[in-house]
C-alpha cells in the first residue's frame, strides 16, 4: 500500500507542477517566454511541485476553517443572535451536517476523485484493492489533522474544551470509516452506488438543511453534548469503526467496482456532460425559432458586422433577453413590496429615505449579479465565434473593434432595462411615501444604478474580446480570467460594508466607468488580435 500511496502522491506533485507552468504560459506579456520545455525540467518541476503542495495543504486547513465558519458558525450566530450560547446550537448543527448526512452522503470509494483513480487504475495499473484502501484511509486520517486547528480555535471561541474537540473529530472520522464499509456492504448486495441516485440525493439534501439550520431556526434545541461527549458514543463508535476497518481491508469487490466505475466511455461521456451542462443555458433550440427570426431583409439597412450582430441577437433572444426578463419580474416584485410598505407602514418611511440616501455602495453587489453580461459573451462564443473565429479576416483590429462596438451597444441597452425600472421604481416609492422633494438627493443613488449597469456590461465583454477564455471543447481554459473575475466579485462583495454618501461614491463609479470604457477600447483594439482566438 506504500508504493501505492507513493506513486499517486508523486503523480499528483508532477500533476500540480504542471498545472503551475501550464497557469504561466497563459499569463499575458510572459506567457510567451515561458517554454514548454519546463515540463520536462526535472529540478524545476520539483521545486514547483513542493510549492503547490504547500499551498494545497495550507489550503485545506483553511477550507476546513471555512467550512465550519461559514456552514455552521455564521448561521449559528445569526439564528442565536450573537455569541452568548452559541456553544449548544454550533454542536447541533455540526451534528447532522457533519456526522450525520455528511456521513451518509459521501464515500471516499464512490465519491471521490474519479479522475484521479482513472488514471492511477487504468493507467497507472494501480491494483484496485490497494489504492482504494489508500484513500479510504489516507483521507480520513488527514481529515482529523485539518480539523484541528479550526475545531480548536472555535472551540475555544464558543466555549467547548480541546478535548471535546479531539473526541468530536474522532467520532466523525470514526463514522466515515462505518459509512464506508456500509456502502461497501450494500455495494456487494445490490450493486447501486447511492450517492448517484437522485431519489436518494434529493430527500438527504432537504432532510439535511431541515435538521442543520431548521431546528435552530425554530429554536427546537437537541441536547448534543450529552450525545456525543459520554464514555458510551465514542467507545461505541471506535469498535465499529475498528471493525468496519478490518471488513473493508478484507473486501474482495475492489476490482468489481473499479471495472463499473471507471469505464473510458462512462469518463468520457460525463466529460461532455459537463461541457455540455456549461453552455445548456445558451443553446439555441432551432425548432423554436420562428420563420420571421430567419428573414434576411429584417435589417437591410444595417452593413458589417453591424448586421451581423443584429441578426444574431434578434436569432437568438429569447436565449439572451430570458434572463433579463426574470430580473424585470424580480424587480417589479420587490417594487411592490417596497409600495405595500409604504402604504400599509407609514412608519417606515423615515427608514426608507435613510437607506436609500446610503445605497450607493450595497448597489455594486446588486448590479453585478444584475449583469447578464457573461451569459451573453457565452451565448456569442458558442453560437457564433466558436466557428468565425477559424478564419483570420475575424480576428483582424478593425473587425474585432467594430464587432465589439456593435456587441457593447446591445448588451448595455439590454442590462440597462431592469436598471432604468429600479430607477423608476425608486422614485414612485419616494412620491408615494411623501418625499417627493428628496428626489433630486437621490439622483446620485440612480446616476450610479446605471454607471454601474455599464460598468459590468463593458467588464465582461472586454474580459472575453481580451481574455476569450474558452477551449475548443467549450472548456473555461484561463487562471487570468477566473483570477479577474473573482476580484471583481469580492470587490463588488466588499463594498457591501462601505457608508459613504452617494454623491461621492456616484462620482467614483461615473469616472472608473467612463475611464475603463475607453481603457476596454483601445486594448482590445490592440491586444485582442492576438488573444481573440480558439484555445
């Protein structure tokens, strides 16, 4: 079992190695200079390889603390209303999301990486039985080393000993090696894999948020600690786990499962269930389409690209303008609310004006979920581009330049529908509360509504023309884009926490806004020929 745990931890570092230098050649100005003959550097290799491995490990000591921060902590605190006897809801909710359904829900044979056991299984000719038991193992022991550190710092926060947090860690690990051998059992007796079936997914799913969040929410409290911190559970729990260990060492269906399981063709398939399950949202359903959609004279005065777009967005609109329907209902919806409000609680209106004096900043993160800017750029990749983009007359400046203008001008004028109503539902909402004279305080608040419309209209397109992160297999392929993208959200995220006045933060987003639009032009202009292209 050593080699074996040898060899998948040695490909796995050259894996990760390769995937850094791979992330370099696609960063621009040095991804050029970066030869592809750094894959076969053997020193250099070894030292990126210790470097990914190190911040992989770091990372799952922080994926832990994110877990049981965000999962647990956080809606603990926010149910309970604050820190004060947090300890007994925390210990709840880690008790059926954790030790309950997350112990029904995985398996380290049938939900782990199939990608990873592929390759070392068919591959590698890994035996079956070995490397299985590797991760049975291997993973459940360093799942109890990076829960510590978080389990102990929070522990120490709510109120709960370091030695109830080794005891709870060890019962959880103790109930993944029982739920392994569970399934294993179950395996060999009826050949289903559960976790693949939705009828048992989707009732644990529901099942497992009810109990977690549901209970506390109601404030029907379960005395967990007397459950778990006794002589009985753990004892229990460590001779079943023992037990189901000696019974997954002895199993003799490795081979079974891995011959149903890692079929090429069932690994190929899911492949392109993927890849098709990315850009399902943006196919167009050509039976759908009406003859008037198909009509070559609907834009006779348009020339270029400019009838290009015109015919492609007018083909496929209801692919593009679904989504900003939804959010016109979503918007009208709380439009009423917001007018029920203000009618049958007069008294609220005082709080009304006050929020809304201060909403420029919480507007960012609106906006930006607002934008359909990505799903457009999508809808064009695969509908379009994917096939223009073979032929070199399509990636020449003045063609992509003009095709950008033409493209900007629509999606803009499509994300600046809903925009335009939330404006004019903010000012009914002021009319009818009786502030009728607040309205001209408020134009900073509605200049920045739309600045901020085309702000996230322009950043997807410019990221796409600059970036074009997708593969010929309709794969996203660039680190750049999803770094930047991910910047953008936290950015948008942070600025729910900014209190400033919207006159001044207007001024900010009408300049950054103005600023990037012309940045976005001159780029793509010059560096999109060369990154405007099929990966």
């Amino acid at each position: 079992m050593y080699n074996t745990f040898k060899n998948t931890f040695n490909v796995g570092f050259a894996k990760k190695a390769n995937g850094i230098i791979y992330a370099l050649q696609k960063l621009p100005l040095i991804g050029k200079k970066v030869p592809s003959t750094l894959y076969s550097h053997t020193k250099l290799k070894l030292t990126l390889g210790v470097i990914a491995t190190v911040f992989s490990v770091l990372g799952r000591f922080v994926g832990k603390a994110l877990y049981l921060g965000v999962m647990i902590m956080l809606p603990a605190y926010y149910i309970n209303d604050g820190m004060e006897n947090i300890y007994p809801i925390f210990l709840q909710m880690f008790f059926f999301l954790s030790l309950v359904f997350g112990t029904i829900m995985e398996s380290r044979v049938f939900t782990g990486s199939v990608k990873e056991a592929f390759d070392m299984i068919r591959l590698m000719r890994c035996e079956p039985k070995k490397y299985y038991l590797k991760n049975i193992i291997y993973k459940n022991v360093v799942d109890f080393i990076y829960f510590m550190p978080a389990m102990f710092i929070l522990g120490s926060i709510i109120g709960m000993s370091p030695v109830k947090s080794i005891i709870l860690i060890f019962e959880f690990v103790a109930l993944r090696f029982i739920s392994e051998a569970m399934y294993l059992f179950l395996y060999s007796k009826f050949s289903i894999i559960f976790q693949e079936k939705m009828w048992f997914l989707v009732p644990i799913m529901f099942a497992a948020l009810a109990t977690s969040y549901g209970l506390a929410f109601l404030k029907i409290n379960i005395n967990c600690d007397v459950i778990l911190f006794n002589f009985v559970t753990p004892l229990i729990l460590g001779v079943l786990a023992v037990m189901s260990l000696m019974y997954v060492i002895k199993y003799k269906k490795y081979t079974n499962i891995a011959i149903n399981t890692l079929k090429q063709q069932t690994f190929i398939d899911a492949e392109g269930a993927v890849e098709k399950a990315m850009f399902a949202e943006v196919t167009l359903d050509e039976k759908k389409m009406h003859k008037e959609d198909l009509n070559k004279n609907l834009y006779e005065d348009k020339k270029g690209y400019e009838y290009l777009n015109a015919l492609f967005f007018r083909r496929h609109m209801k692919i593009i303008v679904a989504p900003i329907r939804i959010r016109v209902i979503i918007v009208g919806a709380i439009f009423i609310a917001g007018v029920c409000l203000v009618i049958f609680a007069p008294e609220s209106r005082v709080d009304i004006m006050k929020e809304l004096k201060e909403m420029s900043p919480l507007m960012v993160f609106i906006m930006y979920i607002m934008s359909t800017g990505a799903r457009c750029c999508k809808a064009m990749f695969y509908n379009c581009d994917a096939s223009l983009l073979r032929y070199s007359y399509y990636r020449e400046k003045d063609v992509i330049l003009s095709n950008f203008k033409a493209r900007l001008k629509r999606i803009v004028g499509l994300n600046l529908i809903p925009s335009v109503e939330l404006c004019i539902g903010i000012v009914i909402i002021v009319i009818i509360s009786g502030y009728s004279n607040e309205l001209i305080n408020l134009i900073p608040l509605m200049l920045s509504i739309l600045c901020l419309s085309c702000f996230f209209s322009i950043h997807h397109l410019f990221m796409y023309y600059v970036l074009q992160p997708y593969t010929e297999q309709f794969q996203v392929k660039s680190p750049i884009f999803s770094a930047v993208n991910g910047a953008i959200y936290f950015i948008s995220y942070m600025c729910l926490n900014i209190k400033t006045a919207s006159s001044y933060f207007t001024f900010i987003v009408l300049g950054v806004t103005i600023i990037y639009m012309f940045v976005a032009l001159i780029v793509t202009y010059k560096v999109a020929p060369k990154t405007f292209k099929i990966k």
